[in-house]
C-alpha cells in the first residue's frame, strides 16, 4: 500500500515582459539579488512595439502562464495611433486576473527616482525625469554596458528605498507622472 502525498499548492510561473533594455536588466537584477522567482526572455525586451509585447502576452496566457509586462506609457502621447492602440491594448488586460499592466509615465526611471524623492511633478519626457535621477545616480545611463552591471540595483535597494518607492507609486497612481511596477514587486514578493 502507498502512502499517501501530502498536498502542497504548486507555485504559478510567472513571466516578466517588457519594452526595453532597461526593464530587461533591472528586472534581471531584482531575481538575482532579491532571489525572486519568475521568468524573463531577454530576446522580448529588445524595444518591442504593442503588437509584439501583446502577442507574447496571448502565447504565456495560452500556456496558463502569470504575465506581468512592464512599459513606458509615453509611447502613447507620441501619435494618436499609438495612444489608440495603449488604450486599446490596456483595456483588453486591466481585469485579466492573469495579467498585470506595469506602465509608468513618462518611463522607468520615474519609478527609479521614487526611490530617492517623494515626487508627483510633470516631466515633460523620458529625458527630464532621466535627469532629475541623475542628481541621486549620477552616473546612470541607459546604454548595456552601464545597465548589465547590478551596482545601480543595489544602490536603489539600500535602506529600504524600495519599499519607500511602492508606498510613493501607489499614492500617486494616476497622477501626471506615475509607474505602476510596484505592483510587479508585490506580485513578486509574495511568490
């Protein structure tokens, strides 16, 4: 007669998409460090269009897989056609229980200046909030060789920042600039 197993709950994968370079290596860094658990295919990061990240998206959920996608939502203010195809894009996912939505406005590193400074202001682009976290990463730049060593990650982790960070993005959701990642780390964090 065998014994019976016990019944242990088996963990969901999860699968990190995303837009660019930067995404691809902060995330990579995060599992690393922090240990977290979940999949990334560095080949999807490479500056994906919409149509690219949402076909991704469609095979991983085929494959009853837990997808977050993380993206620069000011592609969208760019041309109407974009914006049309983000809103579009956003409204087919945002109450998919399988699925969550990680954008930030104007781009990442408003999500990366939250852990530094407790801040909602409008930046006019990318490049005015890339500067304003210069004044706390002086040296970041988004080129590889800058983003594929982990110092900068740990730089942002120290002390708590960013669980600071989470606090800040989630009060100031839906504001001029927001990032919705700190929903990807609580996802994360509890796998």
């Amino acid at each position: 007669m065998r014994k019976a197993r016990k019944n242990t709950a088996t963990r969901q994968v999860i699968h990190i998409v995303g837009e660019g370079l930067t995404e691809l290596f902060y995330f990579s860094h995060l599992k690393k460090i922090l240990g977290y658990r979940y999949s990334i295919s560095p080949r999807l990061f490479e500056n994906n269009s919409i149509e690219k990240i949402e076909k991704k998206i469609k095979e991983l959920l085929d494959e009853d897989v837990f997808v977050i996608c993380v993206f620069d939502a000011d592609v969208s203010r760019r041309s109407d056609a974009e914006n049309k195809k983000m809103v579009s894009f956003k409204k087919k996912y945002e109450n998919n229980p399988n699925v969550i939505l990680c954008d930030s406005l104007q781009s990442i590193e408003y999500w990366f200046l939250l852990h530094f400074e407790d801040t909602c202001r409008h930046f006019q682009d990318s490049a005015a909030t890339e500067r304003a976290l210069k004044q706390y990463l002086p040296t970041y730049d988004k080129t590889r060789k800058y983003l594929e060593k982990d110092k900068w990650v740990k730089e942002m982790l120290a002390g708590s920042k960013m669980d600071k960070a989470c606090e800040l993005a989630e009060k100031y959701k839906g504001r001029d600039s927001y990032s919705e990642i700190y929903k990807a780390i609580k996802k994360v964090s509890q796998n």
